[in-house]
C-alpha cells in the first residue's frame, strides 16, 4: 500500500473528500529489496468515512529507517511494533 502523509492536523480526507480523520492505530507495510515488513501499532489518522490512513511525515521516515535497517540484516520477512524515535 501506498502511505498517505498528511499536512495538518485535522484535515479532511483526500480521498472522499468530506470525511473526518482521528487519531487512531494501523498496520503498515513496507517492502524493501526482498524484504517484506510488517510494522505495527503506528500513529496514524484515519478518516472516519472511508478509512483511509494517513501517517505524519516523521512517522514516515522512522518508518523508512526501520526498513533500511531490518533490510540489511537479511531477512525476508519481518514484524516489528513502530518505536518512537528517541
Ligand atoms: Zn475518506
């Protein structure tokens, strides 16, 4: 799946365009030359209407960093629960 980044809090949906978006939890995945990664409990919005997921932009990266690192260790498959950057 493709990540939404969203620009402000409290936007409307991009994609059905009226609806809501709160605070909530979802699953993301992430593909990585050969690596499959399951990243769960990530902050995200998501629209009331459609459910539609949208990540903030340092969610983003440490998401990314997150797969750069589990890529190198080799595996093909992994889950992991998404830490807050320290
Ligand atoms: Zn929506």
């Amino acid at each position: 799946m493709a990540l939404r980044i969203y620009e402000e809090k409290d936007m409307k949906c991009v994609i059905c365009k009226h609806g809501e978006t709160a605070d909530g939890f979802v699953t993301v995945t992430l593909e990585r030359e050969g690596l499959t990664l399951v990243v769960k409990k990530v902050p995200a919005r998501v629209c009331q209407n459609c459910g539609e997921e949208y990540i903030d932009d340092a969610v983003a990266s440490q998401l990314f960093r997150t797969a750069e690192e589990a890529a190198k260790s080799g595996a093909e498959f992994d889950v992991r629960h998404y830490l807050k950057a320290a």
